[in-house]
C-alpha cells in the first residue's frame, strides 16, 4: 500500500501536514507493507529534507499512490481520478461555495474520507486540529484586547515557535483585572483553558463570576447549560440540549453585562438559540469590548461574526449601534478576531498532535480490515456516488 503526503494548494498557503517526518518513518517500521511518499513542497512547516533524512521519498508527482493525504480542499485542476482522498472537504454542512468541489470527486471517481467525520462507534472525532485552534485563539484573544484598549502590543502567534513560546510571552504581560467568559468544554474550549491555566488567570464558578468583583483577571468556563435553557423551565442534561436544541432559549445574556471579553470555542447545533443577538448588543448594558469567536460559524449564534478574518487581518470592528463592519478601534465597536483557520499559526504543533491520532487510529484501519468501522464511517463517496450515511448531501449535489 502506497500512502502521499500531497502538496497544500490553496491560499492562502497551509503550512500543516497529516503526518510528520517522525511519525512516517515510524509507521513504516510498524507496517512493512506500508509506502509513504511527500509530494514536494515549499510552504510545509517540514521541509522535503526532514522528511528525506526519515528516509521517506519526495517527489513532484505522487500519482502512483493509492490514498492521498490532506488538510485542506485540494483544487478541482489538481484532483487526481479514482484515488482515496483524505481531506477537510467542508461539504458536510452542504457549503455552497465547496459544492463544485464535491460534484467534481463524484465525477472523477474518488472515494472521498473527510477528516472531520473520522470518529468512534459513539460518534466522537478520532482526528482534529481543535485543541489548536483554541490555543492560537486563546492567545490572539489577548492580543486582540490589547489592541483594542491600547493597554499592550504583542506579536501575532505565527512568528512563535511552539505553544512554549506563545504561553512565555502572555506570562510577560501585565494585566489589569478584568473578566474572561469562555463557551465551551471540548477540544477547542479545553485548549482555551490550557493556556488561561497557564498564564495563568484565576478561575471562577458562574455565580462568582456573575455577582463578584476583583483585583486580578477572572474567567469562567461555561458549559451549554448555563448558557441556554429550556423554554419549559425543565433542567435536564447536556443530551437533551442536543438532541432538542428547538427545546431551548438563550442564557447567556447575564455573561454580557459583566463580562469583558468573551471566547467562544463552543460546538453550535442546528436550531440552537442565538448565544449573542443584535437586541443583546445594542443593550445599554452590554459591556463585553472584544469577541474571540474561535468556532466562527458566520451570523449564528454570534451576531457580530459577520465574516470569518484572515491571519494577515485577524481584527474587524463591529458597531454596537449601526450593527455593521467599523474601525475596531472605534468606541462604538466591539473587536472582532474571526479567524476561521487558526491552527495555521502553530504548524508544527498542531501537525504533530493531528499526526499522533491520525497513526494511532486511521493508519492501521487499512491493515486490520477496518474492524471498528473508523473508514467506513468516514467514506462519504464511492463509484462516483455518495454513500449511504451521507445521501442527505444529493439534494446540495444536484442543485
């Protein structure tokens, strides 16, 4: 079997890969039968000679491989006919603008395995990148806040070396007190939470939070039933949240009156109430200065996430009056950092935990005849259609 390490097309330039030099090598050594070739590039956090001093094979063209391996979408121009692809194709939620994307693997026979549905028998992810993402977004939080009250100037996360070097210049900053509320207790939330541990920052419960005042900065991790609740009055449990989220209405306008800045790293289901609304942001009493919106799903449930940023351009302003894009520095303007693509800044840390998952838990499903279901569940087309689990996208196909 011969696995590539495709070369990332689309720009602006990923400098991620699915699997390190270290850990080919060792996959090689754990499968005889295995082949892994990289496909060439420049802009990979690993440069070819890495990869080469592991003894794996660089070269321009990877098309005598069998499974190609990606982060993001791969350009229709470069899609190589009847291969398995791995990649984030960001079709699941029927993307209009993937959609060709999508028609073009089914045309050209590709059997397609999307990172993002790579899960257990329960449904939970096997491989991602959101630990790191709330990383980068935790630390461009602060940065963000910064800027936005002219209190201090750090460094955007890219020029650091690793998550050390991220967590060693917060440490250098002298905070004033002020409050912090994170949405969120998965992957991305968690990796929030590392590093306001490691600053660190004081945590609080929700009702210190709610009716306390400090001499230090505070934050609170918050957990979808404090945030929502039940249009009935019932409390129940998490569970129920997703599974009726229609069930529920929003509880989280409490958090805007005290809280300074908010990040969010939360997971919003279909039907789930606003957590910030247009009425909530032109309350008087609306306090929170600064939006961290890690998750960045446009519009909902965030209202003043009106378009993901870029790296390059993390920080849109977003009037508290008018309801539309302003200067962030404005005071009528809540900063924004929507950063759809933030494990970009942290390469080589986010490559390597994503790789570590991806040789634990995919890797040797190609050598034990899949025997806990982790590729079929993630196959989503096969003989130019979609396969059964995902046959909710033909309607999205066909238009």
């Amino acid at each position: 079997m011969k696995i590539a390490i495709i070369k990332e097309r689309k720009n602006p330039p990923d400098k991620r890969a699915v699997l390190p030099p270290h850990i080919c090598a060792a996959l090689m050594h754990q499968f005889p039968q295995l082949t892994i070739k990289v496909e060439s590039s420049t802009d990979r956090v690993f440069s070819d000679d890495d990869y080469q001093k592991e003894g794996i094979e660089v070269a321009n063209d990877v098309s005598d491989c069998d499974v190609l391996l990606g982060v993001k979408e791969v350009p229709i121009a470069h899609l190589i006919p009847n291969k398995k692809y791995f990649l984030f194709s960001h079709t699941i939620k029927k993307q209009a603008y993937n959609k060709p994307l999508l028609k073009a693997i089914l045309e050209k026979n590709i059997e397609l395995y999307d990172h993002e549905v790579i899960t257990n028998v329960d449904g939970i992810r096997l491989v991602a990148f959101g630990r790191y993402a709330g990383i980068v977004g935790a630390y461009n939080a602060f940065r963000t806040y910064g800027l936005k009250h002219q209190l201090f100037q750090i460094p955007k996360a890219n020029v650091h070396f690793d998550q050390n070097e991220l967590v060693d210049e917060l440490k250098n900053i002298k905070l004033n007190p002020f409050k912090i509320v994170l949405t969120g207790t998965g992957r991305v939330g968690n990796g929030v939470k590392e590093m306001l541990d490691a600053i660190p920052i004081k945590e609080v419960s929700v009702n210190e939070f709610l009716n306390q005042t400090f001499s230090e900065p505070v934050y609170v991790q918050i957990d979808v039933l404090d945030y929502a609740k039940r249009k009935d009055g019932k409390i129940l449990n998490n569970i129920d949240f997703f599974q009726n989220p229609q069930a529920y209405e929003n509880n989280f306008e409490r958090f805007t009156t005290v809280a300074d800045l908010y990040i969010s790293g939360h997971f919003h289901s279909d039907g789930a109430p606003m957590i910030i609304s247009n009425e909530m942001i032109k309350n008087p009493k609306f306090k929170i200065s600064v939006i961290a919106d890690i998750s960045c799903d446009l519009n909902i449930p965030i209202a003043s996430t009106i378009r993901s940023s870029t790296i390059e351009n993390p920080i849109y302003g977003y009037s508290k009056k008018e309801l539309i894009e302003i200067d962030y520095l404005s005071p009528d303007a809540i900063a924004v950092m929507a950063v759809d693509n933030l494990p970009c800044e942290l390469p080589k840390d986010s490559s390597d935990g994503f790789g570590e998952n991806f040789a634990k838990y995919v890797i040797p499903a190609f050598f034990n005849d899949d025997k806990d279901g982790i590729l079929k569940r993630a196959l989503m087309t096969q003989n130019g259609k979609l396969t059964e689990r995902f046959s909710y996208l033909q309607d999205y196909v066909n238009e």
